[in-house]
C-alpha cells in the first residue's frame, strides 16, 4: 500500500482538528467582542463561554483523546510495513466516525447520537489494533 494512501486519511484528521481549532477561536473572538463574554470571566476557567463556543471546543478537545491512539497505529503500521487495503479502508471509516461525531457535537449536541459515532469509531480502531497485533505476532511466530 502506498504511504500517500495510509496517510490520506490522517490528514483529514488533522484537518478537522485544525478546522475545529481555528472555528472555536473565531467564535470565541466573535463573542469578546460583542461583550457576551468579558476577559476577566474567562480567565479563571472556561465555563464562561456560551453553549456554542463550549461544543465546538469539547469537539476540538475531543480530538486529543481518542484519535491519538489513531496516530500511532499509523506510525507504528508504516513502520512495521503492515499497512494493506484493509487498514486503508478502516481508517478512513475511523475518520468518517470522527467526522460525523465532529459534526454532532458542533450542531445538535444529540448524545445518543453522538454516542453511536463515538462507538462506532472505538470499535473499528480497536479491531484495527488487534489486526495489526495479530500480524506483528504471527510474522514472529513464522505463521
């Protein structure tokens, strides 16, 4: 497989993280300076912001928890020479997850929905780790 094809979908996600970024800090600007917010409410913690500022900045954050583990499985497959079209394929259905995980939380905020994403994404890179365990293991074993 070629790396461009393994690291396509890494780039997408990295690029809603930079999306996600950029939106809260436009949002963020937008409200100081319409006086919604004040300096000096939000400088001692972040329950100031509004509802909006605060999902987008939870789907922002949200990209530091779950998807590191998403990185360095890639490191560690093109490292390893491991990657195929299977792990293409459920890496771009883990980034699909976080994009319309990304998309929930930023609109209807609906948690049974935002839940499924948010499973749906766990289950794939959790079978994507245990492929790739499963591959290093038995190329050692000679199988």
């Amino acid at each position: 497989m070629s790396i461009s094809a393994v690291i396509l979908p890494v780039l997408v996600q990295v690029g809603l993280t930079l999306i996600l970024l950029f939106w809260m800090g436009r949002t963020r600007v937008g409200h100081l300076r319409k006086g919604e917010v004040k300096v000096r409410d939000i400088a001692l913690g972040e329950r100031n912001w509004p509802a909006q500022v605060t999902q987008i900045q939870n789907a922002y954050h949200n990209q530091f928890e779950l998807p590191v583990l998403f990185y360095a499985l890639v490191a560690l497959v093109l490292i390893t020479r491991q990657a195929d079209m299977i792990f293409v394929v459920m890496a771009w259905m883990f980034v699909a997850s976080r994009l319309v995980h990304a998309a929930i939380h930023t609109t209807s905020n609906k948690i049974s929905r935002r839940f499924m994403a948010f499973v749906v994404g766990v289950l794939i890179l959790a079978a994507m780790w245990v492929i790739f365990g499963v591959r290093i293991f038995a190329a050692e074993a000679g199988v």
